[in-house]
C-alpha cells in the first residue's frame, strides 16, 4: 500500500470537490492515470526507436512479431 500526502491547496481542494469521501473512485481514477501514463510511455519509447531507425542506428523486429507481443502484454 502507497500513501501520497498532496501538499498543494488547489490539488487538494480539486479532490476534495471532485471525489470527498469517495476514496474509491478518486483510487480508481489514479490507477487510469498511471497506467496511461505508461502507455504514453512506451508509445514515445516506440517513436523514439522509429527515428533511430531511420538514423540508421538500429534494426527494427518484424512489425508482425512486434505486434504479436504488444497483444500477449495486454
């Protein structure tokens, strides 16, 4: 279990207005953001690895191959 302690009164007002008591949806909705903030991430590792690519520095996998194992993660 994680605990985040928020000092910041406009953040901390936002929750308090948005969610109040409801400790479960204001979980639910930060669990969302963290996990499209690790998409978000490895879809800029992805873009990143198509530049060096076209830089000449690295050899992409089969696109098949790639796709298949982006399928098995989710």
């Amino acid at each position: 279990m994680q605990t985040i302690q928020i000092d910041n009164n406009e953040i901390e007002h936002f929750i308090k207005h948005n969610y109040g008591n409801d400790t479960t949806s204001l979980l639910n909705d930060f669990i969302i953001f963290a996990k499209t903030e690790l998409l978000s991430n490895e879809i800029k590792k992805g873009f990143d690895e198509v530049k060096e690519f076209e830089k000449g520095t690295i050899n992409l996998s089969n696109a098949n191959n790639f796709l298949s194992e982006l399928k098995s993660e989710y």
